[in-house]
C-alpha cells in the first residue's frame, strides 16, 4: 500500500460516504495482492469510521459479468453474495 494509515483515517474523517469503482472491488474479489490489501485497508477504516460505500448499479454488473460470462453460476452467486457483505449502497438512478 502507497498510502500511509493515517491517510485513509483522514480520508473517512473527512467523507463519510465512498464511492467505489468496479476494478477496485475485482481487485479485492479476485485476491489481486498489494492492490487487494489497499482496498480491505480501505473497507477496514469505512467500517470502523462508521462510512459507507457506494457502488453504482452499472459497477455491479460489471463486477458479476466474468462469471456470468463464463457460465459460473456457483462463482456468480458467491461474488453477488460477497458485494452483498460489504454492505455498499446502490444509488438510485431517476
């Protein structure tokens, strides 16, 4: 991770509320190294912040589309399940 700690605390002090991008939650889902830690750091300090995440309906799909793609549906639903435990919310879009 490039970011010191006291970075991503001062980062949720200041936003309570982050909006994240499909690859950075692949990265996480797909066990993708130092990438993946940087992002549960970030989930670690939302979740002890009280934060939130958001993810928009568009980053869903894009993050079930390799396994729906590959005719997975026992990798579809663990990783619909997983986005589920994160807790994110899904803006609605009018």
């Amino acid at each position: 991770m490039t970011e010191p700690a006291a970075s991503i605390r001062d980062l949720m002090a200041r936003h309570r509320r982050i909006a994240f991008d499909s690859n950075v939650l692949i990265y996480l889902l797909e066990h993708n190294g130092a990438r993946a830690e940087a992002v549960a750091s970030v989930l670690d300090a939302m979740d002890q912040s009280g934060g939130t995440g958001v993810l928009a309906s568009l980053g869903v799909t894009e993050v079930l589309a390799g396994p729906a793609r590959h005719n997975d549906p026992v990798g579809f639903e663990m990783l619909a399940a997983a986005l589920r435990d994160l807790g994110f919310t899904n803006p609605v879009l009018d």
